[in-house]
C-alpha cells in the first residue's frame, strides 16, 4: 500500500476510532488528524459517483437491521411526546408526521466527500441502520486513479472495519473493543436518522438552551448525545463525548459531533439531509477536526 493510500484509511476508515465516515459513525489504533489544507466551499450533489453495489459481506447483516415485524408497526400521535422535555417534543412534532409508522429503522443513500491530507475526495455510500440493532455503511471512495471500496458495522455488540484496494486487495481488517466502542458511539449520534425510534431513548433537558439530551443503551452500554434544536424545531447540531483516538495519543472519550445545515423529509419523516462531521466539536479546534461531509439523496424506512 502506498503512503497516498494508506493515510486514506487513517481518514476514512480510521475516523470511526479516529474517525470513520462514519460518520459514523479503525484497527487498534488509528494515526494522528492530517493538516488542515485550504478551505473551500462544498456544493451538495457537484459530482457523481457511480451506483454502489453491496458486498457480499452485507447480505445477511444487511436484511437482519432491515428486519420488519410481524405485527403492524403504531403510528405516530403527539400525545406519545407529551412526557419528553419540551425541546425534544419541539423537534419530534416538526420531524415526524402525524399518522407515520414509528419506523425503527431505515435504508439510506448518500455522497460526499471525506478530507484527506488536507484535500477533499468524494465517495458514494448506502447504510443500513436501525438504533436498537447497528448499522452496516457500505462506500465507494476514489483517491487519484485508485477506487477503493468497503465497509464499517456494528451488529450484536460487534463493530467491524473492512476495507479493500480496487475491490481485491485488503487493506483494512479491523475488529476489536476500541473499534466495538467507537462504533457504538456512531450508532448512537445517527439515531437522528431515525427520529421515530425515539421512545428507545430516555430524555432529558439539556444543560443550555434549545438543547436536550438523550441516552440510548446499546447492548448494555450507556451512550449520551445531545441534540441543538432551532426554534421552528429544526434539528442543527449533535454532540457527544465519544470513544476514539483522533490524535494517535490513546484512546479515551474525545468532543465528536455533526452540524446540520439541511433537513429533507422523505415519507413524512424529516431528517438530516447535508451535514459535516468530526472531532473537537464545539471547541477551538473544530474546524480542524472535520474530515466528512454527506449529502443523504435518498431514505427509505422500515
């Protein structure tokens, strides 16, 4: 692997513990947050990428998150807020439509773009996610001339990294408690993208204005986030204190988060749309820490 290739996975892979796109969302340890390069603006949808087939790897974890019930799913009413603090129902009651089914998971599809050595190389990406289950986010990216295409999972306290060079040569194999930790944390903050599942969470109020705070248990651990939500109820920002090692120093609980700054609905459920996301937000450091930005096309729930 060249040196080009392999600080592609410290980006785009690693980030999960150092961080992957995911969001998101990692070996033992993941290498040091390459320098910053020159700013520029990132237009949504300013380039294409070609259709993403699944490896066969997501198959069966794949149609396990998708799993659909045997009985009709209840569908949503503003009274099953009404206990919740009032920013959370302020969100909830924008996000989701009266008389949807409270979906609990949902198929996604995605482009963007992820920050290496201080340039920005696009990648395409589909997800399968359900918040009480894991997440499976299958991507394409390019670096040069070179396609290089995998995965990062989490499923039944497992979280999983592979990755492959022109789709045969392995360049990343990861498992393990750190990459499990990190990925449990990105299962959490991508909740938003469920906002139907909310009564998985326990809410409570936040510690500043138009906040609120949500604590998931994912298989038997405890992750925290919280949510900023404009007035109208928009969804703008998502942070948490979230297992990793962005700077190759060891690994512990670092600022992660992601700011909104586009909502969609698709099929009565409103949900981030265009987003960035990286750590050290909300410090100094912020700008710095950003190394993913996504366009979500398309939302499928289940």
């Amino acid at each position: 692997m060249n040196s080009d290739s392999a600080l592609f996975f410290v980006g785009l892979v690693g980030r999960t513990i150092g961080e992957s796109p995911s969001t998101v969302m990692a070996c033992s340890r993941i290498g040091p947050v390459n320098a910053l390069g020159a700013a520029r603006r990132w237009a949504p949808g300013s380039f294409a990428m070609e259709p993403l087939a699944l490896p066969r790897a997501a198959e069966s974890r794949w149609s396990t998150i998708l799993a659909e019930p045997s009985t009709p799913r209840p569908t949503f009413e503003p009274s099953q807020v009404e206990g919740l603090p009032e920013v959370a129902q302020r969100w909830l009651l924008r996000a989701v439509s009266v008389g949807s089914p409270l979906w609990e998971a949902v198929e996604l599809e995605m482009t963007g773009e992820i920050r290496l050595k201080g340039a920005w190389r696009p990648f395409s990406a589909r997800q399968a996610l359900a918040p009480s289950k894991g997440f499976f986010w299958a991507a394409q990216a390019t670096v040069g001339r070179f396609s290089i295409r995998g995965f990062d999972s989490y499923l039944q306290n497992e979280g999983e990294m592979r990755w492959k060079l022109l789709g045969v040569i392995s360049v990343m194999s990861a498992r393990g408690q750190d990459v499990t930790g990190s990925a449990r944390g990105r299962l959490a903050g991508e909740s938003v993208l469920v906002p139907t599942s909310f009564s998985a969470g326990t809410w409570r109020t936040g510690p500043f204005r138009n906040t609120v705070v949500v604590e998931r248990l994912i298989d038997g651990h405890a992750e925290t986030v919280q949510l900023g939500i404009g007035r109208d109820g928009t969804l703008t920002d998502v942070s948490m204190s979230r297992w990793g090692d962005p700077e190759g120093k060891g690994f512990g609980r670092y600022p992660f988060g992601v700011s909104v700054t586009e909502e969609r609905t698709f099929h009565g459920v409103t949900i981030p749309a265009v987003l960035e996301a990286g750590w050290w937000h909300g410090t100094e450091r912020q700008q710095e820490g950003r190394f993913f930005r996504a366009h979500i096309s398309s939302a499928t729930f289940h």
